[in-house]
C-alpha cells in the first residue's frame, strides 16, 4: 500500500520569516487521517529566511532529526552544543528528559530543511544532540540516523532509520521493509517513481505491506526514507 501526499495537498504555514509544509497534523494544522505514521509522529519542510530562526524553545521525550536541503542550521542548547548542519547532512537531537535549542539560519540565503519527530522507546534519560556529515552522491541509501543494532549512524532511542540517497536520472535503488514496519519517503528534489507511484519535487509517500521498496529516479532525485515500528 502507497498513498501519495503531494505537496500541494499538505498542511501551511507562513509568517514574515517561516514558510513551512506539514505532512502530518502540527501545530495549527489538524487532519485526523494525518496524525503519524506507525511512531513517525512530524515530518515538516521548512524554509527559514536569512538572519531568521527558531527562538529558545524545550522539547522532551522526543527523537527529533533535521536534514538540511540547502544552506545551513546552526544549533544551541541548554546542555552547551552548540553547531552547523550544512546541505545534505543530518543533526540528532534526542530530547529525553528534557532540552531547550535555538536553531538560526546564519547564513546570506534561506535555508531548506526537513524536521523529523519519532516517538521515542523510552521515558526521560540524558538528552543529547550531534551532527554528522554523510556521502553525497552515493548511488544508494546511507544511513543517516538509526535505533537499531549494527548500524553506524547518529543514534536514537526507537526501533527506526532514517535514510538519504542521491540518485542519477535512470538509477535505480530497492529497500527492504520488514513485515509490519511504516516507511514514508520524501523526494527532496528531482522526481522518482516508487512501486508504480510518480513522486514529484518535495511529494511525500505513506508506505505500508510492501516487502520491497522499489526506485527509479525520473530526473536527478534526492529522497530520504524513514523506516519505523
């Protein structure tokens, strides 16, 4: 099963220096159909405008990654990290019992992102951020982020991946999804075919009971997969 989110059909929201896209329900924005994907609980593409950002904000109990499109983030918390996440590399912030950041664009352009929100597995403990820079270009799925066991990624506390690709117009890449797993994949650029279903530039795919993921890029495509529980 693959139900098809185009972009034109999320939710908005857009003030003087945010303009951003929800494929789930989020903040002002409520679908009752659009209330997570097994524990994928907020997928948001933002646009941040020059100079602008997040304010001193908490979270907790939440796995909460941020894939970087173009430009950069540069992140400070209560617990003194502080960094940039530049285009195509990935930040963690696991929030466990509790966090405050800022996230600000810094840089002389608007930066495009996506912010990801898993449920975590576990109540409280330490919270924690890092940053890492991933293989551009790879032909294949990279993980970026991962709850699970043997994989080399930044961690988080939910039996999940997330995962980027770059692929070449004609290229092609499969996906193994477990029995009862949810996969939702986004492209972030270029187009993709998926199982049969066309994906256009920032649509989104609820993915569900199928054993293969099976990709073709249209034109040049950059897709990240998150495969969850």
């Amino acid at each position: 099963m693959i139900e098809k989110r185009p972009f034109n059909q999320l939710g908005r929201f857009e003030n003087d220096w945010l303009n951003a896209h929800y494929h789930f329900s989020f903040s002002r924005y409520f679908d009752p159909q659009r209330m997570g994907w097994g524990k994928l609980r907020v997928w948001n593409d933002d646009t941040i405008r020059a100079g602008t950002g997040f304010p001193p904000h908490p979270h907790d109990n939440m796995e909460i990654i941020t894939y970087v499109r173009t430009g950069a983030i540069s992140h400070k918390d209560s617990l003194g990290n502080s960094g940039r996440t530049g285009a195509g590399d990935v930040q963690v912030m696991s929030a466990g019992s509790g966090i405050r950041h800022a996230e600000f664009n810094q840089e002389d352009e608007d930066t495009t992102l996506f912010q990801i929100w898993i449920e975590t597995d576990q109540t409280g403990g330490e919270p924690y951020w890092e940053t890492a820079e991933f293989p551009k270009d790879s032909g294949k799925f990279v993980t970026l982020a991962s709850g699970r066991k043997g994989d080399e990624a930044l961690p988080i506390r939910q039996d999940a991946r997330i995962l980027g690709a770059t692929l070449k117009a004609g290229e092609s890449e499969t996906y193994e999804l477990g029995e009862g797993r949810y996969a939702y994949l986004v492209v972030a650029r270029g187009s993709a075919d998926v199982n049969g279903v066309p994906l256009g530039p920032r649509d989104g795919a609820a993915i569900r009971e199928e054993d293969v993921i099976r990709i073709k890029a249209g034109e040049e495509a950059e897709l990240v997969l998150v495969d969850t529980v």
